[in-house]
C-alpha cells in the first residue's frame, strides 16, 4: 500500500512549483491565484496553499490585495530601484575574503570570463549566463555569512523575473556585460579589494540602467 505524502513535503513541492512559474512568468504580473484552485492542483488542503502563499509574499513574488485577493505581484519601477540597492549593499561583502584566498582559487576566479568571444556567438550566450550566475553566487557565498546569503536570494529571484519579463539583454548589453565582469576579475586576480569593489559596483548601477530602461520601453508601468 503506498504511503500518503505528508502535506510539508507537498507544499515544499508546491513553493518550488510556484516560485519558478513566477520567475520564469508562467504565471506573468498580475496573474490571479486562487487558493481553493491551487488546493485541487496539488491535491492539498487550503490551508499548505495558503501558508505557500505567505511564504511567496514575504520573499516578494506574490501580494495580497483586501478585495481583489491574491496575485502574483506587479512589476514596479521602484521595487527594482530598490532590488539593485540591496545587491549593491550585499555582494560586495565576500570580497574582502577572495582577495585572500590562495593563489590557485583565486586564478579560476580571475579566469572565469576568459574565453568568451565578442561578440559571443549563439552557442556562447547560454554558457555566458550560466557564468554571470555562478560568478555573483561565489561572491555571495565567499562571505560566509548565511543569513546574507538568504536575503540574496530572494533578491536575486525577483530580480531574474524582472528580466524574464521584458527579455533582458541584447547583444550590446551582454557585451559591456562581459567587460564589466572581466573588470572585477581582474581586480580579485591583483587581490585588489578596493577596484574590485568599484567595479563590481559601476556593474550593479549600469545593469540597473539596462534593466528599468528595458521596463520602461516595454510597457508603460507606474515608478
């Protein structure tokens, strides 16, 4: 006889099932969720729906409106504003213990952006994103601190829908991308803290740019 799934683990399942729909804008900004419909497509009670949808409120993708109920949130000029501002105060903090590491780890950190054609062929574009990621999570995770690395997150998803929606970076944007990686790399591989955080900084404010620009060209949404 096959064991029921506990409800925890179903609505484990249910916030992964959710979040990547959000971010990946399945369910677009201002898509209505229905705690009585969600219930009968993951076969749980409404009460793991609901506390689901807490858990989706407090990380930023969901929002609750008194009459009109639940929906994934909007996409707000402001919100992004203030998204970039908290990458800004949290990715610098692992920095200062790169620039320490031995010479081995600290040459693939150097080296991570070599390689990289500009411009990038077709085939390159895929890897290069996947790169981007990986390069700012070891920056997170190089603070050793937890609890940043959890707020990152959160901040990092939002931020991957925002860019979802309105198919962020061109062909040039990519490439002063690079460039702007290749520029902190560069610093770490000198263990020079003090360009490293510059640069990584000048990044954080031009990809900003690029993203609200981006927003406010396709759709007319309020600041």
């Amino acid at each position: 006889m096959m064991m029921p799934i506990p409800e925890r683990k179903l609505s484990s399942h249910m916030y992964r099932e959710l979040e990547n729909a959000i971010v990946e804008c399945v369910l677009p900004p201002g898509t209505a969720l229905s705690d009585r419909e969600l219930a009968q497509q993951f076969g749980v009670s409404r009460t793991p729906v609901r506390d689901t949808l807490h858990l989706l409120e407090s990380s930023g993708l969901v929002e609750r409106g008194q009459r009109t109920g639940w929906a994934v949130t909007q996409i707000r000029l402001q919100d992004v504003r203030e998204l970039y501002e908290l990458r800004a105060l949290l990715e610098p903090a692992g920095l200062g213990r790169i620039v320490d590491w031995e010479d081995d780890a600290l040459s693939k950190v150097a080296s991570m952006f070599d390689g990289f054609s500009v411009p990038m062929s077709q085939g390159e574009v895929e890897q290069y994103l996947t790169r981007d990621d990986e390069f700012h999570q070891l920056i997170i995770k190089a603070s050793g601190n937890s609890q940043l690395t959890r707020a990152y997150y959160v901040v990092d998803r939002q931020l991957a829908r925002c860019k979802r929606f309105v198919s962020y970076q061109d062909d040039s944007r990519r490439e002063d991308s690079l460039h702007e990686h290749r520029l902190v790399c560069e610093a770490l591989g000198r263990r020079d803290e003090k360009a490293a955080r510059a640069a990584l900084l000048d990044h954080i404010r031009t990809a900003e740019d690029a993203l609200t620009g981006a927003i406010k060209a396709s759709v007319p949404l309020s600041n």
